[in-house]
C-alpha cells in the first residue's frame, strides 16, 4: 500500500491508486460519493489550555483540507465536527458524547491534559469510538479505543532525567520536580522519583511541588528553588506545568535572574507553540525534552512546515510535537481506513497495528500493538529565536514502555 | 584592544601562557566540535589567558562564530583566526550547549576581569566565582589588588574564597573558609556545601562558617518572605478595592466584578497596540491606567443605570443578573480577540530584581505593583473624603432619604459611585496584564478573592480592606513553604470561615447607626 498522502499525487492518481491497491469494485469519478466521513475534533479552544491546543484543531483541519484536495479518504469527502470543551474536563465527557452519538463521528482526534483523556476515556469504551490522543503523558493505560501518538515516560520523562544527570547536562544531583496538580505531572513525577532513587538519588536531594492550573504566582516557588538549590549539590528542574501557568512561571525565572547554566530546567510540556508568547532571551539554555522539534532537518519536516505555514496563512507559525503527533496518527489513521476499506471502528484498529509513517522528526515511526509509538528522543535547548538546538538525542525510535517498570504494581502486567 | 589587555595581563604580574600558534589553532579550531571537544577547548583557552581566544570565545558565546563545511571557522565575512577577509558562504552558525554556556563564562571571566568596563569585570568576576578552581587564585590575587569598585571586590573576595578552599594547601583552604564565612552571602554558603564532602577533615569548619551565614541571612530571608506576602496582598487588594467601593459601600453583590477586572488588562493590551512603533510605546502601561479606568467606569455606569438601579434591595435577583453579565462580557471579549491569551509585554523598568538595602533582592514588577496598589488605595480614600462627590457618596449610603431631601440627586451619585468602583476595577485590571495571562477568563480567578478580602476585612471600611489583603496575603505566603500552593489556599479559607464564625462583620466593622442598614 503506498503512503497516500505524504505523496503529492493528482486528484486521479490517487484514486487509481487507492483503488488498485484495494481492489474495490468501483469508484467512481466523483471524489465527494456518499456521506462524507467524519472526523471530530475535541481540543479546548478557550480556557487555560487553549494556549497549547488550539494549534492541534488547525493541524486536523489542515490534514481535512490536505486529504479532500487530493480526492478524499475510499473516495468519500472527509468532513471536520469541532467541538470546544473549554479547557472544562467534565465537558470534555459531554462533548465526546455528543461527537459520537449526535454527530455521528468516525473518528476523534483530541485532548491534551491527561485529566480530559481520562474524562473522555469511558465514553469512548462504552460507544466504542476512535480517539487519537497525541500529547505526551505518564502512561499507566491502554485503551483499545485509544491510539497514543504522544511519547511513554521512557520516551521522553526519563531520558531527560538521565540527561540533566549526564556530563553535557550539567551532572545535576538535585532534582527539583514543579508540576500542575493534575494525573499527568503527579503520575509521572512518582516514575520519576523511583527512577532517581533507583540511580542513588535520595528523597532529601528531590523537591516536589504542585500548583494549580493557571497558576500565576511563581515567587515563592522560584524563590524555594533557588534555596533548595544552594545546598552544594548540582540542581535541575524538571517541568510538568501544563498550560499557560508556563508563561508567568518563565518569566518569574526570568527576573529573578535563574540561568540555564546553574539551574537548567527541562519542560515536559513546553513546546516551540507555547514559546511564541514569551520574550525567550532570559531563557535561553533552559530545556525540552520532545520527540520532534520544529528545528528537526528532514525532508518530511520540510513539507511538514510549508504546508502548515501555508495552510495557516503566516510564515511564521511554528510547529511543535504535539502537532506532529497529530500528523502521524492522523495519517496512520488514513492508511488504516484505506488498508481496512472501511471506516467502522474495530476494522481500522486492526489495520493500525504495524502502519508505518515517515514522520516529521526524521524516521519512520510505527504503531505497535500495544496502541503507542515507537519514537525517538530529542532535548532541545532554548534559542533566543524561540526555537530549540537539540542538543541530544537517541539514535533511533525506541518502543514506548507505557506500563513503567518504575511503578511496582506493573510488575505483573508487563510480559517481560 | 588585544594588545592592550596583553599589556594589562603583563601589568598584573600574570604572564600568560601563550600557546605556539599552531597549538593555538588546533585548540581554537576544535570550538567548532562536538559540545565536549568545545568545552575543553573553551577551558584551555581561558586558562591560557592568551589575549588571541577572547574575540573568538566572545564570538561563540554571541552566537556568531560559524564552521565552514572544512572545519574551518568564521566570524562575519572574516576567518575567525587569522582575522582575514574569507569566504563565508556555506558556514553554519556553531551551537553551544550549557556545558559550553557555563565553561564561557569563566573562561572569558578570566580573560576579561582585566577590561576597563566595571560592568564587565563584574561578569567577568561572577564567571571565574562559577569555576572553582585554584588555578585561579593568582589572576584573582592580582585583580584584587587594583580592584577598586566595592561590588566587583566583593565578588572577587568570594571568588578568592572559592579558589583557595578548592587548593590543596590545607592553611589555605581554612583561609578561603573563613573569608566566604565572613561573607554572609548566598554564594558562599554554596561554596562551602559543595565543598563540604570532598574536605571531609574541615567539615567542622565548613559547618561553623556556613551557621555564620544563615544566621546573617535570616533576616534577609524573612524580608523577603514579607516581600512576597506583601506582593500577593497587593494583588488582592487591587482586586479588591473596586469591590470594597461597589459591594462595600453600597451593598451591590457584583459578580460580574472580575469581568470589569479582565477588561481593565485587555484596554491595556489595545493602548500597547495602539501606540506600538510610536514615541509613546514605552509609556504605554502609564497611559493606559487612565483609559481603563474610563472604559470600564463608564461601562459600570451603564450598567447600573440599565440594569442594577432596578434592583436594588434584591441581592439575589442582582447576583444572578451580575453573574450573567459577566458571563456575557467573558463571551463577548473571546468573540472579539479570541480565546486565546493576550501578551501585555512588560516595560523594561518592570523587568529583573532589584537589591534593597539589606541585600534583599526584590523583583521590580511585583514592587511596582506593591506600589501602584497603595496609589490607587490612596487615590480612592481621598476622593472619598475630600472631594464633593465623595461627600454626596458617603450621604447617599448614611441616609439615602435626608440626603435627599438636602438636594443631592441619589441616583446619579449611586451611578458615579458604581462607575467609581468598577473603574478601580480596570486600574486593577492594569497591574494583573504584568503578573496574569490577559485572557477572558482572567476575572474568574480573583473574583472569590475579592470578596473574600471585603468580607474578610470587613463589609465598608477600606481600611479593613487594606489590612484584610495584606493579612492574607502575608499568611498565605507564610503557610506556602509548609503546605504547597494549594494546600495554602485551603487553609487560608478555613481560617477565614472560622474567624467569620465569630466576628461576622470582619475585622472592622462599621459602628453606630450606619452599621445597621
């Protein structure tokens, strides 16, 4: 089966493709036959998260625009349902709901903090639904009607952990964990911290703390971590703050003078997108771990980018990884559709497990049976432009182990 | 310039190490490599402290040295070694790491502590301090001889300190340990830590001098623990005040309080846009306390005069139609600039820390805000009590009857008076653009607070409110350490149900006939 859309083939070229590939009996010369499918789309678009995830719709609708230009999906036209739940989590329930029983979706692509996932979750199990979630998160689940296209803990929290520890990361032996007080930052800073204790990192030498989503009022925190800092040993912070607490909270860095050379952070959630509004120039060095940084050179990149900046009119939006996640499930999930010849839910999940897409950060990423990707890791560090140098990276796409081996109760649910 | 800083170096009696030029170029080249091989080559350039590696070490730290496909280095449209014109199509700009980032600074600390600009030596002083190493200790021995700036002396002295404690001379290092302990300051007692396993036969010292130091820096500590207490009850007195006027003193229950709030930051965010590009730019956020205050006071009087006026004497029916005015106002603001969030830039005086006395180090936008906060309380209290209006208001609310029938025209001044709050409101709404995202929902955040501020200090009394901010500010930043953010709150909520329980008027009530209405 070819890849369908990374190619740029004419509207009939890729319908006598599709349909020699598939062998359908007929389809004919119309690319809009029949009802349209429908793709709904559940992402906040007011609230505190609509900072990070407003990008996410547009990436959707520009995947729409880019597969009905090119003659639709088993020749039928593909339609967008947008829905926006308002950074409210109970809503996300009611909205998903409302997607898949009223709109009648094939397909759902959307949430992005793991409490929103986590409120949709049942209604995607009991209606038996699609949803792609595309954002990194703490693991711990694995729906059959959930595709994660966003990296494990071991895809992204842990191998930033081990780089702040390196030498090029600055031998941090302090670890500050700062997080929004949500499933997400407290699931993944437990992996974390039995991940620091297992490398000889004592419970005195970690520091924890949560604030609420849209915190705004850093100094006393930022003012903890400087102390807790200067205790001899080198120290990190290590960033689950989701949303747009991030923007007071770097510029609280910022003016009490934190550097990136004596206390490097690493953001979890802090991509190119939620940069753009922040005067990055104190922050320069301070860190993200992804697995794709819009600074990435790759063909796929390449086109990645044009089309986004062309499809949104500015040349000079950014892309981040969450978008580039959305990307690869929103073509893995074409190629299933085609490969499957139908759009109905258990036909498709089926045909995802070992799609395989040349992805945006420069490999060729696949869908394993265990719902997640296989991804690289990238660390960036802050640019004055607001993009990241990544610094380090893994060589290849390593398999995402979403039950961590650093929570003991997995011990009996991973098969080796 | 080169030739004067060799001179300089030779000055001091610190003879630099210069390399052979081939040596010389085989370390300078290898600032082109992978982060490791430029952290090394950083470090031997600076501890060779010859004069050749600054131009190049200042260029990688600029981001301006850039690597020829060959290997080769450029500066500009020059070689970055020779200084020779050359071809620079094709070079890509050398990244650097913080490992790299970190090795620069004491590397061109060492080489720049001789330069005549005080501001640079003082990086230059803060740099060699970041290295440790005892390598050091006879460029700084020499600096500090000529040293004459008390602020650079002093970075120089921890830095001295530092460097001998890192020695393997036993007397020095007790000598490096009692000058950091004499210091008093924060960096010191990170020295001494650090250096506390690795000298395991001092620690006895080590121990006494950094006691020394915590106890010179307790008060510098608890000062600004006060400042950030201080801080977060500025806020909430700022978001408070417009309420104290609307709810405090004429008993409307506002909901729509923290709406007017929102709209005081996005008038702000519309003058910035306003005046970008022109010679008003950087008075933009000065500007735009005035032309919030008129927005939002004029919108508050509409609202009284179409809406609240009918109400009066129904404080349910007023919530519910306040709170669906808000909800209105927070739609209207998404339709109109989106559900996305609003960058208000900062003035450049409003950005950093700033040292008071007592080497207490403050951030400038919480201490302007501290101030702006006590300002507007000033302002309000004055037209309150000096101004005519002011008269006409405190009438209406003692006695809406006689006043009057003294000819005072109730109504109007009960529309001024609402406008008057909801204008504080924006001017409050002014100062958060600085420490808040400026979205539609910026209102829902502070409108609990608020009230809970009147409630809190009592219903009427701007005093109250004052005291009642401050106060919970203070606490809530005193719990902070001890509970976490969100505990912190939670308690402070309990606390104030508990003290309602048995003050129900709040900390000041209102006393004599006008208490009763």
């Amino acid at each position: 089966m070819t890849d369908i859309l990374s190619h740029r083939l004419t509207r009939r070229a890729a319908l006598l493709g599709m349909g020699a590939a598939l062998a359908t009996p007929a389809i004919h010369g119309a690319s809009a036959q029949g009802a349209p499918i429908k793709v709904g789309v559940l992402h906040s678009l007011s609230g505190t998260m609509a900072i990070s995830e407003t990008a996410l719709r547009d990436t959707v609708l520009m995947m729409v625009e880019g597969i009905n230009s090119r003659g639709g999906l088993l020749g039928r036209r593909v339609e967008a349902v947008v829905v926006d739940p308002a950074s409210n989590w109970p809503l996300f329930a009611e909205k998903a709901r409302e997607l898949l029983q009223v709109a009648k979706v094939d397909v759902t692509f959307g949430c992005w903090t793991s409490v929103s996932r986590k409120s949709v979750l049942p209604v995607f199990e009991e209606l038996n639904g699609l949803l792609f979630y595309p954002v990194q998160y703490e693991g711990e689940e694995q729906s059959k009607n959930v595709f994660y296209t966003g990296a494990a803990p071991n895809q992204q929290a842990i191998p930033a952990v081990e780089y702040l520890m390196s030498k090029d990361g600055g031998e941090a032996r302090r670890i500050a964990l700062l997080g929004t007080d949500y499933v997400y930052p407290r699931t993944t800073n437990r992996i974390l911290r039995a991940f620091l204790n297992s490398k000889g990192i004592a419970d005195a030498d970690i520091m924890e703390e949560y604030t609420p989503f849209g915190h705004s009022d850093w100094q006393g925190i930022v003012a903890r971590v400087k102390r807790f800092a200067g205790e001899g040993k080198r120290t990190a912070i290590v960033s689950t703050i989701n949303g747009d607490a991030n923007v007071p909270f770097y510029r609280e860095l910022g003016n009490q003078g934190i550097k990136a050379e004596d206390i490097p952070s690493v953001a979890f959630s802090v991509g190119e997108e939620e940069l753009a509004g922040i005067d990055t120039k104190p922050l320069v060095g301070h860190l993200a771990a992804w697995n794709y940084f819009m600074s990435v050179n790759s063909p796929a990149n390449t086109e990645f980018k044009n089309q986004w900046q062309a499809y949104i009119k500015n040349p000079r939006r950014v892309t981040n990884d969450p978008m580039e996640a959305t990307l690869v499930g929103f073509k893995m999930w074409a190629q299933a559709v085609a490969k499957a010849g139908t759009t109905a839910v258990d036909a498709v999940r089926e045909a995802m497990y070992g799609q395989k897409v040349d992805a945006p950060c420069g490999y060729t990423l696949e869908m394993h049976r265990n719902h997640h990707l296989s991804k690289p890791v990238m660390i960036g560090e802050v640019m004055e432009n607001g993009q990241f140098n990544i610094v380090w990276k893994t060589p290849g796409p390593i398999v995402a182990e979403n039950w961590s081996p650093f929570i003991p109760e997995n011990a009996s649910r991973r098969r080796g | 310039m080169k030739r004067l800083i060799l001179t300089l170096l030779l000055v001091l009696g610190f003879a630099p190490i210069c390399f052979a030029q081939d040596d010389f170029n085989a370390t300078a080249l290898r600032l082109g490599g992978s982060f490791g091989e430029q952290a090394e080559a950083v470090e031997k350039l600076g501890l060779s402290g010859d004069p050749r590696g600054l131009p190049l070490l200042q260029a990688l730290a600029d981001g301006k040295l850039a690597r020829m496909p060959d290997g080769a280095l450029r500066i500009g449209d020059a070689d970055a070694l020779t200084g020779a014109p050359a071809d620079a199509t094709g070079a890509s700009p050398v990244r650097i790491n913080n490992r790299v980032r970190a090795a620069l600074r004491s590397a061109l600390g060492r080489l720049q502590i001789v330069s005549p600009d005080p501001a640079e030596r003082l990086r230059a002083a803060d740099g060699i301090l970041r290295s440790r190493s005892a390598q050091d200790l006879p460029l700084l021995d020499a600096a500090l001889a000529r040293e004459t700036v008390p602020r650079i002396r002093e970075r120089l002295v921890l830095a001295q300190g530092a460097a001998r404690l890192a020695s393997d001379d036993e007397a020095m290092k007790r000598a490096g340990i009692e000058s950091l302990g004499a210091s008093g300051s924060e960096a010191a007692r990170t020295v001494l830590l650090e250096a506390r396993t690795a000298n395991a036969g001092l620690a006895e010292a080590i121990d006494a001098a950094v006691t020394r130091i915590d106890r010179q820096l307790a008060f510098r500590r608890a000062g600004e623990l006060l400042f950030q207490g201080l801080s977060l009850g500025s806020v909430l007195l700022l978001a408070a005040l417009g309420l104290a006027v609307t709810f405090g003193v004429m008993g409307v229950i506002n909901m729509a309080h923290g709406e007017f709030v929102m709209l005081g930051a996005y008038t702000t965010f519309l003058v910035q846009e306003a005046l970008r590009g022109t010679f008003l730019a950087p008075w933009a956020l000065p500007l735009a306390v005035p032309a919030a205050f008129l927005v939002t006071a004029l919108l508050g009087a509409v609202m009284e005069r179409g809406l609240i006026r009918h109400l009066y004497g129904r404080p349910l029916e007023t919530l519910l139609m306040t709170f669906g005015v808000g909800m209105m106002l927070q739609q209207a603001v998404r339709l109109i600039f989106g559900a996305q969030n609003r960058e208000v830039s900062s003035p450049a005086w409003m950005q950093g820390t700033l040292m008071l006395p007592g080497e207490i180090s403050v951030t400038q936008n919480r201490l302007w805000i501290i101030v702006f906060g006590i300002a507007v309380l000033l302002l309000v209290m004055a037209a309150i009590r000096f101004t005519r209006f002011g008269l006409e208001m405190r009438a209406v609310v003692q006695n809406r009857r006689i006043a009057a029938t003294m000819g005072i025209r109730t109504g109007r001044v009960d529309a001024l008076t609402f406008a008057f709050g909801s204008g504080i409101a924006g001017m409050a709404g002014v100062a958060l653009s600085q420490i808040d995202n400026v979205s539609p929902n910026l209102g829902t955040g502070y409108i609990v607070d608020s009230f809970m501020v009147v409630v809190f200090g009592g219903v009427g009394s701007l005093a109250g409110t004052l005291i009642g901010a401050l106060t919970l500010g203070v606490f809530n930043k005193l719990l902070e350490p001890y509970t976490g953010v969100v505990l912190a709150k939670v308690a402070v909520l309990v606390g104030i149900m508990l003290f309602i329980q048995r003050r129900p008027k709040g900390l000041f009530a209102l006393k004599g006939r006008a208490a009763d209405q």
